[in-house]
C-alpha cells in the first residue's frame, strides 16, 4: 500500500510544501482549497482537521439523542411504567454489549479492508436510522403502535445505531493513525462538543419554559414533544450528512493535489516515468491481518489506560445526578435541582473538551507522550471518589440541611471542572500517540480497531461498575 509519513502528533501545519524528495511531495503539499479574496484563506491540512472534528461530533450525537430521549419516551411509555423504569438501563446495555462485540468483530476483520468504506457506510447508516427515528415521532402509525412493540423496534434502532458508530469509528480511527495524531485530536474534541450541546441545549430550554405546565390537550402536548425529538434526530442525519460530503471533499482534493504536485515538480526538475511514486491511494486499504498480540505487544500500555480511563470516567453521571446544591433551601434559580444538575453535566463536559483542546497546542505540553505515566495518571483519577463523597450527596436531612462535608458548591464545580478535563488529557493523549508506536501503516490501520474494543469494554465495565456506587451510595 502506499507510504504515508509518520506526522508528528504535536504539529497541525504538517503539510506544508518542503524541498525533500520527490517520492515524499504529495504528502507535504498543502494547497489551499477554499479562499474570500485575501481575507481568509482554508488549506488543505486545516480542512481535514474540521472534517474529523465533524466526524467526531457525528460519532458520539447518536449516543447522546437517544440519552436525551429519556424523557420523550417517558411520556411515549406512559401505559407502561416497567418500560419507562427499563429504557435508559437496557439502551444502555444494547449499545454497549453491540459495541463491543461489533468493535472486536471489525478488528479482526482487516485484510483488504477500505477504512473509507467503513467510514460512510456507518454514516449512511447513521442517516437511516435517525430518518426513521425522526419519523416515529410524527408518524400516527408508530405513534399508536403497542408500547411492547415499539420498544422492541426501538432497541433495534438503538443495536443498529450501535454497529453504525463501530463502523464509522473503526474506519476514522484507522485513517487518522495513519495521517497523524492532530486529526486523531480533531475526533476527539468533536467527540467532546457532541457532548456539550446537549446539555447546553437541555439547560437553555429549561430557562425558556421554566415549570409552566401546557395549557393544550394531552394530544397537542405529546404533538409538541414529537417535534422537538423530531428535529433533535434530523439534526443527528445532518450532522452525518455534511461528515460524508466534507470526507469526500478531502479525498478529492488530496488526489487533486498531488496531481498538481507532480506537475510542479515536472516543471521544475524532470519528467518522471510514472505518476504512482507520489500520488497519494486515496481509498486506504489494509493488504496483510496485524494479530492482536503484536499490537497488544506495542500498545498494551495505552490500551490498558483508555480502558481504565473510561471505566472510571463512568462514575461522573451517578455523582453528577445525585448531587446536588449546598444551598437546599434557596429560591434563586441556578440551586434549582432542575438547573444544577444539567449545569454540572455541562461543566464536566466542558472540562472534557478544554482538556481536549489543549493537547493540540504542543506548547502546553498537554500531551502524555509515556505510556507508564499515562496509565498512572488514569489509576490516580480513583481519587476523585472520595473527593465526591465530600459534597452535598445525600441534600435531605432531618434538619433540612446540606450534609457535605465540604459545604461549597464551588468545591464540588472544581471537582467535576478537573475530572472532565483529566477525561479529555488522559483518552486524547492515548490516540493521538497511538501511531508513533506502531511500525506499518497496516499496523497503524489495525490499532483503529485495537483501541476501539478497549474503549467499548471499558464503557461496559464502568456502566457496570456504576451500578455497585449507586449501591454504596444508598
């Protein structure tokens, strides 16, 4: 397969145009793609780095829509409670156990693998599935159907989404090891905004409608409710829309562009004998199988440390709904459970993606480039367990008091402030070094797969971990 150059992961300029040989231009060169006269200006290298952002965004949007769900389908399983109690836990257990047993199937399977393919067919896929989705929420049909029925139908969507999300991160994770670590942190902050605007979103229309109750029908109600789930889905289809059309972009252009390398160097130097020494196979296809071993060999350490990182990372949501203000007999609106709850979630996941940020500026050293750090680093965030038992965890009390122990909401925001950028710096630093301790590029395409069953099986550990705090808790 073609040679890619191994980019160093602390620099996005990396394509930049360079006097070395000949073999190596089509990599080097970084044309500008999109230009308004001389005010602004958009290369090829800064293109690749929206797209994987959008990318990332588009990955994880299908998780959080049907996370934000939660309470449309309350309303749509009014008849039956036991589906109501259910639907978060086995949404969960669905797309997790999929997951993972989906995410190993795809990193065995990767002889003569196109990671583009993989790419758009989990995007299309992406698309299906929220356009039905959008539809189940207008459609009279699926509306009216059985609550039993539906449900099945539902954790169907959810399986489907599930395997969609292997695809299309299986096939980005291998292409961004192969370009170099900044794309690899272009995913990761999409990743990270995916989470912040819902929980942004969540809190704005709180502020909005505040505890009015409607005045309409129960009909006109779940009417209105159907709406605004139906453009949160048609939203999660655009999103992957516009990912496919901006991936095609890059690939034309990368093709594009080493044509025009060639040509410049022909002028320059002399007629080469065949174009095939510098342009660049825009399809990357992986010809020989990697073995787990070899890569579990070079990559343990990291593995090992995304594994632990998002175990424990899973402990955030159970804090994070249970805790809530020290001042439990305030009127002023933010100590509102109602508003500081969803006010934390955005503060971790804000905490997540500034810890994302940061590791693509290399002047921040932000980066953990040593794998036995990385992994001590990730063992020492179990230290924020005991930390959260200090706040308000248990609010009502005899004497209607905060029970903390440390009687600061500004404590408990520093707390989910430094756990969610110690999230983002622990799992961006992971990815964005993978490539630099793999050989091949065939090896650098396998640990795309390698690393996103070690992710799947961390998720699942923690959501099952988090069942055993929410016990202690009680």
């Amino acid at each position: 397969m073609p040679s890619h150059r191994s980019t160093d992961s602390n620099e996005f300029d990396h394509d930049e145009p360079s006097t070395s040989s000949p073999s190596q231009q089509h990599v080097e060169y970084d044309p500008v793609v999109f230009h308004i006269s001389s005010y602004f200006k958009l290369t090829l290298s800064q293109l690749r780095y929206i797209t994987f952002t959008i990318v990332g965004i588009a990955l994880l949007w299908p998780w959080n829509a049907f996370l934000s769900a939660s309470a449309y389908y309350g309303d749509r399983f009014s008849h039956s409670p036991n589906l109501i109690k259910i639907y978060s836990s086995t949404m969960m257990s669905v797309s997790t156990i999929t997951s993972t047993l989906y995410n190993y199937y795809l990193s065995q399977a990767q002889a003569g693998v196109s990671y583009k393919f993989r790419v758009n067919i989990g995007l299309w896929l992406t698309i299906f599935v929220f356009i039905f989705m959008s539809i189940s929420c207008i459609s009279d049909l699926l509306i009216m159907m059985d609550d039993i029925a539906f449900f099945s139908i539902l954790m169907i969507m959810v399986l489907m989404s599930a395997m969609a999300t292997c695809l299309a991160q299986n096939g980005t994770m291998a292409i961004v090891n192969v370009l170099g670590g900044i794309y690899a942190n272009a995913v990761m902050v999409g990743q990270a905004v995916a989470g912040v605007l819902p929980a942004l979103a969540l809190i704005i229309s709180i502020l909005l409608v505040g505890d009015k109750k409607s005045n309409s029908t129960d009909e006109d109600y779940h009417v209105e409710k159907n709406y605004g789930v139906f453009v949160y889905y048609i939203t999660a289809s655009l999103i992957s829309i516009i990912s496919i059309l901006l991936v095609y972009w890059i690939n034309h252009h990368k093709v594009e562009s080493a044509y025009n390398a060639l040509n410049e160097i022909a002028e320059e130097e002399q007629p080469l004998n065949s174009s095939s020494d510098i342009i660049d196979e825009p399809d990357i296809k992986q010809k020989q199988h990697v073995p787990f071993s070899v890569l579990w060999s070079k990559l343990k350490l990291i593995v090992s440390t995304i594994f632990l990182t998002f175990s424990i990372t899973l402990i955030f949501p159970v804090f994070a709904s249970t805790i809530e203000s020290v001042h439990i007999n305030s009127t002023f609106w933010f100590y509102r459970k109602e508003i500081y709850i969803p006010f934390i979630y955005l503060i971790w996941n804000l905490g997540d993606l500034l810890g994302r940020i940061l590791c693509g500026y290399p002047r921040l050293h932000m980066i953990i480039t040593n794998p036995k750090t990385l992994i001590l680093y990730s063992i020492s965030r179990l230290v924020f367990i005991p930390l959260f038992f200090t706040c308000n965890i248990h609010p009502y009390t005899a004497a209607n008091q905060s029970s903390a122990i440390i009687n600061s909401d500004a404590w408990y925001i520093l707390l989910q402030l430094l756990f969610g950028i110690s999230n983002g710096q622990l799992c961006t630093s992971c990815f964005m070094i993978v490539g630099d301790f793999c050989d091949t590029d065939e090896e650098k395409e396998a640990a795309g797969g390698f690393t996103s069953v070690f992710l799947s099986v961390g998720l699942a550990a923690g959501s099952v971990l988090s069942y055993l705090l929410v016990i202690a808790i009680d």
